[in-house]
C-alpha cells in the first residue's frame, strides 16, 4: 500500500520532498485508528475535526445503506429529495437566530464561498434597480483567519503559507484584530469610516481554527457584531468548525446575543462521515432573490449538491448528538479539558508552555520553541513521538491542540495527557 502510495497519490499540506511514509489505516473503531500492522492510535484531532461519534459508527452506517439501496444521488436543480428537506427543517430548527433557507453545496469552503457570495450578490440585487443603494462590495475579516482553500475563502482569509503563492490573485478585503478591549474602540471608528462599502463581515466565532486554535471572548465579539449590524453589514459565522457541539454548545453563536445572518457549515455536520457543506441564511437574505428579474438568481451549485447519501449522514449524526448522553459526554469533555489545562498550568516541563486555553471540548497551548507558525517544526517531532505512544496529534506549528471524538473514553482521554505530558517532560 505505502509503495503505490508513494507512486501514485499526492498528500495535501504535506511537502513532497522527504515526505514521511504515510501511515496505512485499514480500518476505525471509536477513537482509534487501527493500521496494517494492527496498531491502534486514539484520534485525539477528530481526523481534521470531523469525526463526532467514532470511527465507522454501525448507526450511521446502517442509515447510508439504506440510503443507497434507494437513491444514491440526483441532481438537485429541478428535483428534490426526502433527505435534504428531513435535513433542513432540522437544522432550521436548531440553528441560533432566525435562519429560513438552506443552501447545499460539497464541503466547508464551498460554504464559506457560497456565502460570500450570496452576501455580495444581495447588494448587487439591491442596487440592480435602485441607483441609491451603495455600492457595498467590500468584505470585512479578521486578521488570522482562516476560511478554506477556494479562491474567495482564501481572500478572507489570513495573508499566510496556505496564501503565499496566490497573493497577488486575491481580492482586497478590510482586516481587523479580534476584537478586545484595548482594540474595539480603534475598531468601530474603522468600520464606520468603511461602512458604506463593506457587503459582509465574515469571522470564525471565539476559536481561529486553522490560525492556531486562537481563542477570543464572547462579550468583545458580541459587541462587535452589535456594531457591524447597525452600519446594515450582513454578518456571516463560519461554523464550520466550531459547529455541532465543539465548544460547549450546539453551535458557537450561542454564546452571543447578537446572530449572524448566514451561518456556514460543514466537518461534524456529516458525524465525519463524507463531505457536505450548508449555508444557512435568513428570510432577509433570501428574499432579495426572489425577483421576476432572472438576473437575480443566485447562480452557483454543484454536482453533488444535497446529495442524498450525505444528508442521511448528517440525519443520522444529528440522531446521535441530540441524545441525552452525548450532550453530557460533551459536557464532561469541556470540564476534563479545563482540569487539563490547571495541570498544563501548574506542572514543570523542560519547555515552557504559553497560553494555555480551552473552549468547550477544544483545548490548546504554544510550545515556546521557534516562531509562532505553521511552519514550525515542533509539529512533525510532537506528532512522530505521539504516533509511537498511540496517540495521533497534529499540532498547527507548534500550537499542541486535542479536539478528540465525543465517545473519547475516560481511560482514553487519560491515555492522550499521559502521552502529551511525557512528550513534554521528554523534550
């Protein structure tokens, strides 16, 4: 397998040269990932974040079988499907703020793209027959985003390594700083004085995912989002990571009082089944294509839009997160980081650790070595060494984070501190 790998496939963020052996998984069970040679490694990162319930659930599984002895795919432009309405009026209904419409596409950037255009286009609808609306065509973000690989998402998104050689390819956006309280003052007169350009204001709610797991609080952003609103810019969450139950609550905007008009997400919407992105907006959004005017349609989709296989897996996801016991395990999880975070605090290591931080069942901390970066190499020497105690981690740079499943044992989660203290101790 390794051999045909090499041949054959080429890995993403991974750099060609002196690449690692991949290591070849034959098969999932819970939290573990089990390889050829029968070794098992407990998912500490959810593979990437997806993964909510383990690996290979049977539920899940049997749903997708009987999905696809009935109907595997359709196109969804003139056709509908019982999994994407069932899917829809369920996520409407749990969704924090008022959200009516749900737009499929294939994974989280494409949702994130879908919603920057959506954004924009509503403006440009508004002012297609209405020489005095202005022209908002602007986007505001924050400074260390990150919001996928596609072309809009990576313009939104923080000028970095994954942005380097597309620079000059990329639209002008207005960054700000998350926001604080010795910047939000700084940070309202800027965005009064932009205001009547700015479409959208798009930000990954009080956790940066691939910036570093950067935490933020939720009373800065909820003034902030306060703000955004009066100047009439359309807010959009990119939950895409921090949706379904990550940090502590169904979906992070809950923590705010003040809701997004278009929410994206994707990862845990399947359970880390397959791919599948939504974008959900409000009435307010989506009635400014509902015209006579064909040129107002919202032109985009894809191939794979609402397919029906992905829908009955984000269906029976969802079966498993709403139940009583998974909403606890989430709970024990958010308080079993934070004990793990006092340990971090108080304990000794041969390095020093910084900011040590938890949001729900996300937990984080610098390894002080280096630049701050994703290019630091503290990750490929942290996750060599916790792949050989059977764990795998996957630290951005050397930012050491644990997002694990939520069916995450109590023995299994003491397995994962053990192996990143004795890594620690060890360096």
């Amino acid at each position: 397998m390794i051999e045909k790998d090499r041949k054959y496939i080429w890995h993403p963020f991974t750099q060609q040269k002196n690449m690692a052996d991949p290591i070849a998984i034959i098969r999932g069970e819970g939290t573990l990932l089990i390889d050829a040679d029968n070794n098992t490694y407990i998912d500490a990162i959810s593979s990437w974040w997806v993964n909510l319930h383990g690996h290979a659930h049977p539920y899940i599984a049997g749903k997708l079988y009987q999905q696809a002895m009935q109907l595997e795919q359709v196109i969804f432009a003139g056709f509908t499907h019982q999994p994407a309405i069932d899917l829809a009026e369920r996520l409407i209904d749990i969704l924090p703020g008022n959200f009516a419409k749900i737009f499929y596409s294939d994974n989280g950037s494409t949702s994130t793209e879908v919603a920057l255009k959506m954004a924009v286009q509503y403006w440009w609808n508004q002012r297609k027959n209405d020489v005095d609306v202005k022209k908002k065509n602007k986007l505001l973000a924050l400074k260390n985003a990150y919001h996928g690989d596609t072309f809009g998402a990576m313009s939104v998104s923080e000028r970095s390594v994954f942005t380097m050689a597309f620079h000059d390819l990329l639209f002008e956006v207005i960054f700000i700083d998350a926001p604080a309280a010795d910047n939000i003052e700084a940070t309202k007169e800027l965005i009064a004085s932009h205001s009547d350009e700015i479409a959208a204001f798009i930000y990954e709610p009080l956790v940066q995912g691939a910036g570093g797991i950067q935490m933020y609080e939720a009373t800065m952003l909820d003034e902030l989002l306060s703000i955004v609103q009066q100047h009439d810019i359309i807010c959009i969450a990119d939950e895409v990571m921090t949706g379904f139950g990550r940090t502590g609550k169904l979906f992070c905007s809950e923590y705010m009082q003040n809701k997004p008009d278009i929410i994206c997400l994707s990862k845990g919407l399947t359970g880390g089944t397959m791919a599948l992105g939504v974008t959900a907006c409000t009435e307010k959004i989506y009635n400014a294509y509902v015209n006579d005017d064909k040129l107002k349609t919202f032109f985009h989709g894809h191939s794979f839009t609402a397919n029906p296989l992905a829908c009955t897996a984000a269906l029976a996801s969802l079966d498993l997160l709403l139940k009583e016991e998974c909403l606890k395990q989430i709970d024990w999880l958010t308080e079993q980081n934070k004990l793990f975070a006092e340990t971090l605090l108080t304990a000794e290591f041969p390095v020093r650790l910084k900011n040590i931080r938890t949001q729900g069942t996300i937990l984080a901390f610098e390894i002080a070595e280096g630049k701050d970066e994703y290019l630091n190499n503290v990750s490929t020497v942290f996750t060599k060494k916790a792949l050989a105690h059977g764990i795998y981690l996957r630290p951005l740079g050397n930012t050491v984070y644990i997002m694990p499943p939520y069916c995450i044992t109590e023995e299994e989660y003491e397995r994962v501190k053990e192996v990143i203290i004795a890594i620690l101790i060890e360096n």
